[in-house]
C-alpha cells in the first residue's frame, strides 16, 4: 500500500502528560526548597560565635547540630561506592550527616557559608568551595592552608548550596549579556539624542549659514563616530556569548535566537544612521557658500523694499479714491442741506403799523422748516449709480418729507430742483448715445437712408410732468403754487 504525504489522517487518541509532569516537577522542586532551607538552618548553627576553636570540642558541637550516621551502618562510599579500609578512612558531611571517602569529600569555607546565610555579606573577590590537600591529619580538615577555617560536606550538599547561591545571583546581578545590551542601548540612546543636532549643524553648514561653527559640527561627528564604534563591538561581543569552541557547551538555543536579534537590531541600526550621515563642508567652500548666502539675502531685502513701496502705492491710491468718492458725497449733503436752511429761512416780523393793530398774543414768527438727510441704510445708494441719479434719489425723499410736512413752498422748490437735475440727466444720456453712435458709424459706416435718429434714453426717475403753455407766464419758485394770480392784460 502506497502512503501519500498528502493524505488526511485521522488523529488517534491523545493524552496530556502535562499534570503528571508538573505533579512530579513541583514535588521535586519543593524537596529540593526542603533540603536546601534545612541546610542554610544548620550552616547558620555552625557559624555561630559559641563554635569551638579546639578540634575535638568542635566535633562534639558539630554532632549535636547534625546527627551523624553510625560508622559500622557505612561500608562504601555513598559517592563513589569504593570501600572502607586501612588507606580509606570514613568521613561525615557536616551538614547532613552522611559518610564519604577523603577524595569524594567537599570543603566549605566559612567566608563563602557567609554569604550564602547573609544575602547582604559580599566579600572581596570570588568565593566558593575548596578540595582539600592531601594530606589525612584531622587539623587540614578544619582549616585551610592559609588558616582560614572551613566545614567538610558531601557533594550532594554542595550541590544544593551552589544551586541556591546561583539563583541568588541571577536575581541580584546582572549577567555578561544584559551588562552588555545595557551598554549597547546607552549608546543608542546617546546617538539618537545627538544625530537630529548634527543634521541641524550639516544643513545650516552646507546652506551657508553661521549658526553654528564646523569645529563644533566636527566635534560632534567625531563623537558620533566613537559611539558606532562601541555598538558595533557590543553587538559583536554579545553575539559571540557563549561560544568557547567546544560543540558541547553551546549556549541554549532561545539564548543563540536572542543574541542573533540583538546583533541584527544593531547593524541595522548602524546602516540607517551612517550611510545617510550628512556631510560636513571644508573651510573654503564653507566660505562661498557664506558669500553665496549673503548675495541671495541683500536680493531677497531689495526685492523685498520693493514690494513695500509697491504695496504702499496702491495703499495710497486706494485710500484717495476712497476719500474722493466720500468727499462729493459729503459735499453733495452739505450742499442740499445749506440750500434748504437758506430757503427756508424765516422771514423777519413785520412791525404793525397804525391802524393795523397789536399782533395777536401766542403768535410766533416761523422757524422755517429742515428736511431730515436720510441715512444709505434708507436710501439705496451704491458706487456704481451715476451722481445725478443719486441727487434725484435724495431730492425724491425730501420732497415727501415735505409733502408730509405740508411745506407748499419747499415742495415746489424741490420740484424745480428736480426738473433741472431730470433735463440734465437727460442731456447727458443723448450726448452719451449720440457719442456711441458715432463710434459705430465710424467703424462701419451705412447709408444716410438708413440711419434713424437715436430715441432719449427712458429715465426711471421721471415723473409725468403735465404740458404748459408755452405762452405761460414762468413760474417763481418762491411763490406758493397753490396761491391765486391776477394776470396782467397788456
């Protein structure tokens, strides 16, 4: 039967290991906090200032801390398993107790037992277990050759010791790889802070400015160069962590992975930041370019007057035209208004003469009458209307004013002043079309029979004014138009 690669297969049944290990796991690792706590309990006796400084007191001490085991129970070493004799004597672990040969025994000095019981002890200079001389006298058992005392353990002991000062250290020093990535992030961080700077200086540099000066920019590129350099070694180191060129004592794999990364992070960040670093300028072109940049500034200040005296122009014209489209508007009020006041002045009070009487009591002479100038909220007027249509706008509300009034007198004189600003108008409408006649006639000329005279242009403010008779005697605008006239007979 063939099997294929790809062919689906039904998964059979599955069982999860996972309790049992973490069951097996946690009761191994609570032994072993187990073994090692009563371990520290028993150093910490031993170390006590009550210990004897004679051999055979202190061994008396030492087997009422720990019991030791019974030398005729032990045969054979429990560490290497060779026999007891006249060349092999018997040995206790002064921690728990157990017998062992001379070659398989362990020394603890009392400096590093310190450490292990006082977390806050740090002695100078590394510390650990010791092997014993060879030499059998009971004296070399309790001290080193330099005097220092020390305690004798099995292995098993000092395993557990050197696991837990392990894990001491783990928790309070910093391994070879962090001090180094530490060192590695610092000097990033210091490239980082300094490289928008040297792009600051570079650009201001190249673009003629005097900002900044180039020995500064040269200093600073130097130091930039200094912290590549120790990246460039801190990643290198922390990738090659590990390896002493033998297979068997290679690092674990996520510990490769991480070092792997640490270096890829650091090239990478190496290429982004050196290649694109900006050039500085020598002191020669330094110089054109700071020549080429004030020429381009003395430009840039004329062309810049100029455009103010050009702004300033049409600011000036402006405000003219302006003040002379306000000015006859203003003088146009003025005017209407001085008219009115010396029309309307009142007449002085005639004296009576005899025989006509006193004048009648409460009687006032007349104060003459003042039409009220309307505001252009009111009266529509724009910029674009001709000034004789905008007189006949103004002269049209005064004459209701009047009318409402009951001033006979200044209505008709208003109506006069109307008449005259109407056949003005009018002739200037006819002069302005015949003009503009004119102007096609002379560009495209046609027959007499054909040319048809020019109708006056339709005014919107006219009024229907009624047909007199030519023979009519003219109208005094002083005289009241409602008053009785004799004519005269000729």
């Amino acid at each position: 039967m063939t099997v294929h690669m790809w062919c689906i297969y039904c998964i059979g049944a599955v069982r999860s290991h996972t309790m049992a290990f973490c069951t097996k796991r946690d009761a191994r690792i609570d032994r072993y906090a187990v073994e090692t706590n009563k371990l520290l309990i028993r150093l910490d006796k031993l170390l006590s200032e009550d210990l004897p400084t004679d051999p055979s007191k202190r061994k008396v001490y030492e087997k009422k801390v720990v019991n030791w085991a019974p030398d005729k129970d032990m045969n054979i070493c429990t560490s290497c398993g060779k026999g007891f004799g006249f060349t092999r004597r018997r040995h206790h672990c002064r921690l728990c107790g157990t017998i062992m040969c001379n070659k398989c025994s362990q020394f603890l000095p009392f400096t590093y037992a310190t450490k292990l019981t006082n977390p806050g002890f740090h002695p100078e200079g590394g510390v650990g277990f010791l092997r014993r001389s060879n030499s059998n006298t009971s004296l070399n058992s309790m001290m080193t050759p330099d005097g220092e005392p020390h305690l004798r353990t099995c292995n098993d002991c000092r395993m557990l010791l050197e696991r837990r000062d392990q894990l001491v250290q783990q928790r309070t020093t910093k391994t070879d790889i962090v001090q180094l990535y530490e060192k590695l992030r610092d000097d990033i961080e210091e490239v980082e802070l300094h490289l928008p700077t040297f792009a600051a200086m570079a650009e201001s540099l190249n673009g003629g400015e005097t900002t900044y000066g180039l020995h500064e920019a040269k200093v600073l590129k130097a130091k930039l160069a200094c912290w590549y350099e120790t990246i460039e070694r801190a990643s290198k180191r922390i990738a090659g962590l590990g390896y002493s060129g033998q297979s068997d004592n290679l690092p674990p794999p996520t510990q490769l992975k991480l070092q792997a990364t640490v270096r890829k992070m650091a090239t990478q960040f190496l290429q982004d930041n050196v290649i694109g670093l900006h050039p500085l300028p020598t002191d020669e072109k330094l110089k054109e370019l700071q020549a080429a940049r004030q020429a381009e500034i003395q430009r840039q200040i004329a062309l810049e007057r100029q455009r103010a005296i050009e702004a300033q122009e049409r600011a000036r014209q402006r405000a003219k035209k302006q003040a002379d489209e306000g000015k006859w508007k203003e003088d146009l009020k003025n005017n209407l208004k001085s008219t009115f006041k010396r029309e309307s002045k009142p007449k002085q009070a005639v004296r009576p003469t005899k025989g006509q009487g006193k004048a009648s009591p409460g009687r006032v002479p007349n104060k003459g009458w003042t039409p009220t100038p309307s505001s252009e909220s009111t009266i529509d007027l724009t910029d674009t209307d001709d000034p004789l249509v905008q007189q006949m706008i103004i002269i049209k509300n005064y004459i209701e004013q009047a009318e409402d009034a009951m001033k006979l007198d200044e209505v008709a004189m208003l109506r006069t002043n109307l008449q005259e600003l109407e056949r003005e108008y009018r002739l200037q409408q006819r002069q302005t079309a015949m003009s503009s006649q004119t102007t096609l006639s002379s560009n495209a000329p046609a027959p007499v029979h054909a040319m048809v005279a020019v109708a006056p242009s339709y005014n919107p403010f006219e009024e229907t004014v009624p047909v007199t008779n030519p023979f009519d005697e003219p109208t005094n605008p002083n005289t009241n138009p409602f008053e009785t006239r004799t004519p005269q007979l000729t």
